[in-house]
C-alpha cells in the first residue's frame, strides 16, 4: 500500500472532498462578470484550504475554451523572503509579476508592446543589479537581461510607473496576440506565512501600482495578518482602533471572503483518507459512526484540512507501529479510541498531555467513575483554551463514550498515540497558584507583618513593593499611612490577579496601591521612591548583585530600604524532605548535581552586599526559630518553596506525586524546623 503524505492543495472538482465547489464556483462567476480592477481576499486560517479554493478558481477563470478568461498569474510571496530581505523581496515581487506580464507577450512574439514599461521600469528600481535574482522559474538569461534593462539610475514617481503598467497592460488584452482580452487574474498566495509587516508591504504595492484596468487580484491571508502587520501604524487592535483597522482593510479589499470552515461536512474526507491508508481494515463502519467521528473532528482540529492531514500521517503511522509490537488497534473499538486520542493531541496538546500524565484518571472518567479528570482540565488550563474549547473536548470524550465501550487498553493506547506527539516530554510549566497561596500564605504573611512593624513611614512617601504576591502585606503596610502611594509588582500574573482582588475587598482605590506583573530584574527606574520595600521575595533572585544594584537606583536620594528575606540554611529539613521524596519516587537522577536556586546568605554576607552596593546605615537583623511560630509551615513551603524541585521533573503526574509525597513524608516526619529570616534595613544618603 502507498500513500501519499504530503500536504497539496487540490485543483479539481474531482478530489473536493470537503464540497467547497459551490464556493470557487461562485466566486469564479462573480470575477467573470465584474469590472475591473477588483481584489478579492480568501480569508481564513492557516492550512483551511484557502490555496486549494484558489486553485479551483483559477481552473474556472482561466479556462481558454471558455468565451471570456482571464491569463493567470502565480505569486509565492513566502519563496520570496526565504533568501532576501524584505526589501529586495518586496522589489522581487513587483519585477517577477512584471516579467511573467512580458514573458506572456513575447511568447506571442509581441515584446514591443512592452518596450515603453522596461524604460519607466529602469528609471524606476535605482538598486536593482545589487538585488539577488534566485527566483524559482527565472532563467539565466533572464536574470542578466533583468539587470541590463534595469541598470539606468534615473528615476521615475509611482504614479508614472503605474500609467506605464497600466498603458502596457491596456495594449496586451486589446492587441489580437492570442493572449485573454479581459486580463490578468493574479492569485497571490502564502501571505499568512511572512512577517505581517511585509505582507501590509506587498498590499500597499499592488494598491498601489496595480489597482488598474484588466487586473484581479486574489488574496490569501488571514485578517490576524492584517491587523498584527497594522500595529505599528495604529497601535494594538481594540475597539478605539478597529475602525481604523477596518477601513485601511475594506480600501485595499472590494471583496472579503472567510472560508467556510465551520461549514464543512469532513464526513467524506474521513471516509476516503481513512480507506486509502486502510485503517479500519475489514471493519464494516456505519454511516452513524462517521457521522460522530466528523463531528469529533469539527470539535478538535476545526475542519482544518492541513491538521486533519497530519490526523491521518499519525494514524498510518501508529498503526504500523501497533503492528510491530502489542497489536492493540486489532481490536475495532480499539481503532476508534486510537482515532481520538490522536485528534485530540493534534486539536489540543496540552489536554493530551494531561490524558498522558494522568491515564488513570482519565480512565476513571471515561468509565463514569468521576469527573475528577475534567474538573483538573478546567483547574489548570481554562486560561489556555476558554470554557468553550473545553466544553467542545467535554463534547468529544462524551462521543468516545458512545462509539466506544471497552477502554481496558486505554492506557497502551494513549502510548501507542504519544509517538507522533509534538509535546516533548509532556511537562507543563509550573507556576504560582495565585488563589492557592492566598489560602496557605501565613507564613509570609506573618513575617511581613514583623517587617512593617520595624518600618517607619514618612506621610506622602513613594513606595515600591518588590514581590507582592497576594498583596496582603501591601494592603498592611499602606493601612500604616494611607497618604502613600504604592507601586507594587509579582512576576506570577496569577498573584497579580489575586493581588488586585484584595485591594478591591479592602476599598482601596488603585490610585493608592498599583499591582501589576513584572519581572524583578527589570527594575530600571532611576531615583522614584522613598521606600523600596520586599517581603519574602528577594532570596529568589540569585543575581543579588545585580539586583541590590538596581535597588540601589531606583531609590532616590535619602530613600530606604526594608527587606525581609531568608537567610543561611532556613527551611534546611524542608528542602532535605523534597529530596527524600524524590529518592523515595525513584527521581533523583532528576537532581544529581542541582542545587535550589536561592539566594540564603548569612548576616556577614547580606551586611557585606550592601555596603559594596553604596548603603549607608546597614541594619540586619537575624532572627532563628524552630519554626513553632508558623502556622501549615510545610503547606506554605509545597506551595511556594518546592516550585523549583516540581519543575526539575518531567511529567505533570511525577508533579503532583513528588509534591504529595513531599507533604505526606514531611508531616510525618518533622516536628521542627530550622527557619532563618533576615530583617534588613540600610539607607541611600
């Protein structure tokens, strides 16, 4: 059996799988009996069909056995770019449609109806000989004639370079010399795949030196294109700039057509390309059942027929893999289960790699024991995906269900489907829990209280608040003095969030206390506050030169600072413990030669950084306990201290074990541990 694995956009009626002939078909009719110049966008997103709905276009409107037709014209913008920069690319586009326009005359023995354009031509590009010619199609010959005839310096307006194109262009359709007495239809293709800036470039060119008589222009490009390559001209794309957006788009663009993704029935293209690679071999499979399998394909991969192609390469692919070790796929249900496992990976991978780390979970699910799988879907990636997306793979695993009714094998499956995976190692990015450390912070919480009670504020002071986590302590801290006005960041948006909430449930307006996400190390602001101000925070930062550095320039002259961070050997039964679970887990090989990244230095060292960072009047005051005073000390740390050993490890299930074996082991086994806090105090004179 052979199959063909490439990605080719069709030409014909014949191989519309998809139905979208009524589409090319109206649109053909359409640029057949309208005026010209007209330009017609195929909009939609990347791999959609949009360069096979061309094709079939150009088939329709091309057709020389017809009455009228159009000569085409083929532009790869993306081969452009591959090896020019943008300039010469852009200058590389105008030169090879012009050169197919006369490569079409002289074919017809008629190059002196062109004569006039090459003159307006060489006047026009002055840097042309310097441009690199490796243009697929484009001859030797051509290449040297290219720059002999564009070799004059001189140069002529836009507007004159356009009266020439369209005068050359007017005597090409009118003269009897077998060429199209319409004109010349230009398909322009791959404009979603160059930068979005040099895709506005290209428009604007053919506005405006080809917006002439006897030319259509059909467009394929995504609308995202159009507004990402427009921010620099009218900023972010929001309400206040969409009508802005809208008419630069609705004046290069008469006629915008989406493609009708949603609209596709994909039930024929299931059918046809699971035949040709055989997948369901002798299985006699009802109409019923393609109809649900279309329908799992629409709520997945969106009828995208670029993705719904590497749907079929993965399953030809874990099919002969299959046949080479378990023969797990000889069982039909099995087939069907196979099917939506790799839908899945390719529509969503980060819900894959869930269904990967957590096989046992999600078998629960799906035999109906619980819904603990789709609650932690919705726990952990409802800001990736949205509860609509969710709801649709909510939707799929419910069709799963009802074609399919043995998932014993369900875990062999989901390895047998992980081979074409493009998710590496499966490893989500541990982040802070912003919710979560506001329900288990009081230990933090605690010691920044320590911290504001050894503070003195001056009425109307700046402040910066470096590491503000949920806010509490900042809230604290300004309740001091509410004159203050406080500027405070987190790196973790999710503490932003959290942050923001308390502020709102304390009345404090966000003139008084601004939160927002930054990265501490960021910090480049030159003399503004009167107090910089960080609780629990700094010992994360193992640049502390650097960091200390810019502390030290951002506070203005007679500023202060007021840190409370860890010290030498703090948590040291902790940090041990998250060790011991890994060892226990059998994961250690994960942390052979690592060392947590903190920044735990002594009373010397912390009094010896600040003196070499410019301070005056250091104060570090060291405190030591057995940590009796702390409240869930070791739910504190596993939600924050333990971050760094989560990320070591690979998978979002060795994730969740190392940190309830953590939890399970400490609780059991320390009744003291040694806590470290440094309290610091030094001036800027």
């Amino acid at each position: 059996m052979v199959f063909d694995l490439r990605d080719k956009p069709i030409d014909s009626l014949d191989f519309d799988l998809l139905d979208t002939g009524n589409y090319s078909d109206a649109i053909s009719k359409f640029i057949l009996h309208s005026s010209t110049p007209m330009t017609i966008s195929v909009q939609g997103e990347w791999g959609c069909g949009k360069t096979s709905l061309m094709k079939m276009i150009e088939t329709n409107v091309c057709d020389t056995t017809q009455d009228k037709y159009y000569e085409s014209i083929w532009i790869n913008t993306w081969e452009f770019f591959v090896n020019n920069n943008s300039d010469n690319a852009c200058e590389q586009i105008i030169l090879y449609i012009l050169r197919e326009i006369t490569n079409q005359t002289e074919k017809q023995k008629n190059s002196t109806d062109v004569e006039d354009l090459k003159k307006n031509l060489q006047r026009y590009f002055s840097s042309v000989a310097n441009i690199a010619m490796d243009v697929v199609g484009v001859s030797d010959e051509t290449k040297h004639s290219t720059i002999d005839i564009f070799s004059d310096v001189r140069l002529t307006t836009v507007s004159q370079l356009r009266t020439s194109i369209e005068r050359t262009i007017g005597k090409l359709v009118k003269n009897q010399n077998g060429l199209s007495d319409s004109g010349f239809v230009f398909f322009i293709d791959d404009l979603d795949r160059i930068d979005p800036e040099n895709a506005i470039r290209i428009l604007e060119i053919l506005k405006n030196l080809f917006d002439i008589d006897h030319c259509v222009f059909v467009l394929a490009i995504d609308y995202d294109v159009i507004t990402r390559g427009l921010q620099k001209k009218y900023g972010e794309f929001d309400k206040k700039s969409e009508v802005a957006y809208r008419a630069y788009f609705d004046k290069l663009i008469q006629l915008p057509f989406s493609m009708p993704i949603k609209n596709y029935d994909p039930t024929e293209m299931i059918k046809q390309s699971l035949t040709e690679i055989d997948y369901f071999q002798d299985y006699h499979v009802k109409d019923q059942t393609y109809r649900k399998l279309a329908e799992i394909v629409r709520n997945t991969i969106n009828n995208n027929p670029r993705s719904w192609k590497r749907v079929v390469n993965s399953l030809f692919l874990s099919d002969i893999i299959d046949q080479k070790g378990k023969n797990i796929l000889d069982k039909f249900e099995n087939r069907l289960i196979n099917f939506v496992f790799v839908v899945i990976q390719i529509g969503y991978p980060k819900i894959y790699s869930y269904m990967l780390s957590f096989p046992d979970l999600f078998l629960s699910y799906l035999t109906n024991e619980d819904d603990k799988f789709l609650s932690l879907l919705e726990d952990q990636l409802l800001d990736v995906y949205g509860k609509d997306k969710l709801n649709n793979v909510a939707g799929v695993f419910s069709l799963l269900k009802s074609v399919a009714h043995d998932f014993v094998d369900t875990r062999e499956i989901i390895l047998t489907s992980a081979t074409t995976s493009l998710e590496e190692d499966m490893k989500l990015e541990v982040k802070y829990d912003g919710e979560l450390y506001n329900q288990s912070s009081q230990t933090q919480f605690r010691q920044g209280i320590n911290l504001i009670e050894k503070v003195s504020l001056k009425s109307g002071s700046d402040v910066l608040d470096i590491g503000c986590g949920n806010g509490k302590t900042t809230i604290e801290l300004y309740q001091t003095d509410s004159s203050v006005k406080i500027k405070a960041f987190d790196y973790s948006e999710s503490q932003v969030e959290v942050a923001c909430a308390n502020r709102a449930e304390a009345n404090i307006p966000d003139s008084s206390i601004d939160f927002y996400q930054m990265n501490a190390l960021d910090l480049n602001e030159k003399e503004q506050y009167d107090l910089i101000f960080s609780n629990a925070a700094l010992h994360w930062i193992t640049d502390s030169k650097n960091m200390y550095a810019k502390i030290y320039t951002a506070l203005k002259n007679g500023g202060s600072l007021a840190i409370h961070q860890g010290g030498k050997d703090s948590y040291r039964e902790l940090h041990e413990m998250a060790l011991t679970a890994a060892n226990t887990l059998g994961m250690q090989e994960y942390f052979d030669g690592w060392l947590c990244p903190l920044f735990y230095p002594t009373k010397q060292e912390m009094e010896r950084l600040l003196f070499e960072s410019g301070f005056t009047n250091v104060q570090v005051v060291s405190e030591e306990s057995q940590g009796s005073e702390y409240v869930n000390l070791i739910d504190n740390f596993a939600n924050a201290s333990l971050i760094p050993y989560l990320d070591r490890v690979k998978t979002v299930a060795e994730q969740e074990l190392l940190k309830e074996t953590f939890k399970t082991l400490a609780k059991e086994q320390i009744s003291e541990v040694y806590t470290h806090r440094l309290y610091i105090f030094a001036d800027k004179e």
